[in-house]
C-alpha cells in the first residue's frame, strides 16, 4: 500500500512555510516492519539523501508498532527543526549546519521557495488534464 502525504515547514525554522510532499510505502509486514518513507520534493537537510530517502532511527532500528502515520510524520518535522549531524545521509548539509549556519539557512530557504514553485507546476499540470 502507498501513502501520499504533505508536511509543512515547522515554525520558527528555516523551512517554515514550506510544503513538503512525501510517499510512504506499507508492505504487507506492516506494523511490525516501518514503511519507507521517501521525500518527492526535493530536500536539502543532514538526514535525507540525495534520492529522498530519510535516515530516522524510528524507521530503522528503533521502530515500534505502537508507531502510526501521525507520529512518523511529527517525527520528521522535528528531525527537519533538529537534525543529526552525527549520521548524516547529506555531508554537505550536515557540513554547513555545524559550521555554516548562515549558508545552510539559506540552501533551506531555497528548497522552501522551490517546493512552492512545484506545487504551482501541480496545478498546471492539474489544469492540462482537464
């Protein structure tokens, strides 16, 4: 089964007013095995790959069942506030947030503005299929 789902930037962050899109994907092991979970808008933070993927402990070896779709994504909208540098899945990114806060502000700030660009491509391409 596949899940689309949105976030939106945190407040008070640098992806705030951001709208994010991602997919989730159940397999039939689910709950007892996390989704993937898979950014389709693009993303520049130390945690996701360059392919969208995430590095999050709760969907690798510190999942749980108890964990549901809510609290996976409240979990990536704190880890977008609070990444860690420590396993970074983006060196670039990690590199400039521990030590080049302004330069990565920025980089964040331009995925913001980017994933309001893409939902205006959506809509265009909403409006071809009329």
């Amino acid at each position: 089964m596949k899940w689309n789902a949105v976030i939106i930037g945190p407040n008070d962050t640098p992806y705030e007013d951001g709208t994010f899109r991602l997919v989730l994907q159940f397999d039939e092991q689910y709950p007892n095995k996390p989704p993937s979970v898979k950014f389709l808008s693009p993303m520049f933070h130390p945690n996701v790959y360059a392919s969208g993927d995430l590095c999050l402990d709760i969907l690798q070896n510190r999942w749980s069942p108890t964990y549901d779709v809510s609290s996976i994504l409240t979990s990536i909208q704190s880890l977008l506030n609070d990444p860690n540098i420590n396993s970074p899945a983006n060196v670039e990114a990690a590199n400039l947030y521990k030590d080049h806060r302004s330069q990565y502000v920025k980089r964040v700030r331009d995925t913001v503005e980017n994933s309001w660009n893409e939902d205006d491509e959506e809509e265009e391409d909403d409006e071809d299929d009329v």
